[in-house]
C-alpha cells in the first residue's frame, strides 16, 4: 500500500503529464471538419450489455472522465496487447513470410 506522500506524488506526477489532455478531449468531442479530415478522427460504436455501460458511466463519473478519453486509452491497452500475443505466437513472422512470398510471386509474374 502506498504512503499519503506516495499517493501525492504520484496524483501531482500524473497531474504533471496530463495536464494539457483536457484541450484534446474538447476538441475531440465536437471535431469541426478540417480536424476530421486532418487526423482522420471517427466515431467507433459497439452494442454492449446495459450493466457494463452503468458500470462504464459509473466509473467515468467518478474519474470525471470522458468515454473518449477511457476508450482511447483502452483500445491503445488492448491493441498493444494483441500485438504483443501475436508476436508471441508467431502470427507477424507468418504475416512476413506470406508477403515475401506474395512479392516473389509478383516477380516471377
């Protein structure tokens, strides 16, 4: 468990890094068109169980954050996480090798 100075430092460290987030998260709930075009922002929409959106909601409101804010983060976790288990199991080296054989076929072609 951590200390009440550890717990502080660490609240004033994050604070720190992710003072400025709060400008993103605006601008991202209301993109204007050239924003859209620029970092090619679209909206992702999943059908999910009504108990885990009242858990989402009820987390979100007491972190005060956005559902933007916590899904980017997720996804970023997650897709990190998949790359990583698909390194592990060889499926980027198969996806290397199916390419290179692909390319050697486009030569002899």
């Amino acid at each position: 468990m951590k200390t009440i100075l550890e717990k502080k430092l660490t609240y004033k460290a994050l604070g720190f890094l992710y003072q400025n987030d709060f400008l993103i998260d605006a601008a991202m709930e209301n993109p204007s068109p050239e924003l859209q075009a620029k970092f090619k922002i679209k909206n992702v929409c999943a059908v999910i169980p009504g108990v885990l959106v009242e858990r989402l909601e009820s987390t979100l409101s007491l972190l005060n954050m956005t559902k933007g804010e916590f899904l980017t983060s997720a996804i970023i976790d997650a897709l990190d996480k998949a790359d990583s288990v698909m390194e592990e199991c060889g499926v980027t080296e198969h996806l290397e090798e199916l390419a290179d054989h692909q390319a050697k076929e486009r030569e002899v072609a």
